[in-house]
C-alpha cells in the first residue's frame, strides 16, 4: 500500500502570522501541552484518553508529516510567545484525504483562538499548496468542533468517507475563500 501524496517540498512549517497568532512548527517543549490533553477527558473525541506514550506516538507521527508529507501541524502561538494549540493538515495512514483539524488548550477555548488559526492554515493550503478543499472528519458527538468547521464555511458532507463509524465529515471548498491570507 502507498501513502498519501507529497503536498509540497516543505520539510518543516513555515511561520504564519495573524493579528493575535503565530503559526510555527511544533517544537518539543509543546508536546507537554498534548500529554495533557490526552490525559483528559476532553479527549474522548479523539479516543482517549491515552497514556502519554501513546501521546507521544501521536505527537510525534503528527509533527513527522511536515519531512515526509510537506505538511502537518503547526503550534499556535499569541505574539507574546504563550502556546495556545495546534492547527493544521493531517493526513495519517486511512485518512482518505488531508484533513483540517485543531485543538487548543483549555484557557484558549471559546476566544476564537482556533476559528483565526484555521483561517490561516486554510489561506496558506489554499494560496501555498494549491489545495482546491480540504475536510474535518469530527466525531458525530463534538458539538463544538462540528460547530467549528461550520464557522469556518464548511459544509457537511454524508457523501463523503469518514475515518470512523459515524463520522460528520465537513468540505472547506478552499476556492470559495476570501483574497486575505494570513502573512
């Protein structure tokens, strides 16, 4: 079986700057922040929570995409250097296409943190990549994330694959996007 194709010649993120974030690759320090995620109960959506080796194995295949996929997540970050989260493409192995997807630490919730970040990692998919569309796969329960994708300009899509049983798959179409891009 072949993986997914290359989208670019990208090895590590390139740094994306909005009026509050700044987009970078993930360094080893915000690994700490995903253990704690994955030891919580805000991960049931993302069948945890798990051991923090597991954690580990995760981050780390996450981050591993941007070598050998030319994308992956990037650590969200306020100007002032504070780690907010992830935003980015993922595309593990099943994944039937590259998927947008977040997470953001419990005091970034409900400030619009991951809404401005996934903003800019659509422009850059779209105006860096030339990707036409990207999707989220959410499980059906994760009522704000779902809510997410659609704040976004996504659509819910029941034609299109998920990843697990029931999953809400929501279609960004990257050509309909504003001119604006995150710098």
């Amino acid at each position: 079986m072949t993986g997914p194709a290359r989208l670019s010649d990208l090895t590590v993120a390139p740094t994306l700057t909005t009026p509050r974030l700044r987009l970078r690759m993930p360094v080893l320090a915000d690994f700490e922040h995903r253990a704690g995620f994955y030891a919580s109960d805000r991960s049931v959506w993302e069948d945890g929570p798990v051991p923090r080796a597991q954690a580990w194995r995760i981050w780390a295949s996450e981050v591993a995409q941007w070598p050998l996929m030319g994308a992956g997540p990037f650590s969200v970050e306020g100007l002032d250097g504070t780690y907010l989260g992830e935003v980015g493409i993922y595309q593990p192995e099943g994944y039937p296409e590259p998927e947008l997807g977040w997470f953001v630490v419990p005091e970034a919730e409900g400030r619009g943190i991951a809404l401005e970040a996934a903003r800019a990692v659509l422009h850059w998919a779209r105006d860096t990549l030339g990707l036409d569309h990207l999707v989220n796969y959410i499980a059906p329960g994760n009522a704000r994330s779902i809510a997410l994708g659609e704040r976004l300009g996504g659509v819910r899509r029941s034609d299109l694959p998920g990843t697990g049983p029931g999953d809400v798959v929501i279609f960004h179409d990257l050509t309909a996007l504003p001119a604006e891009a995150a710098s």
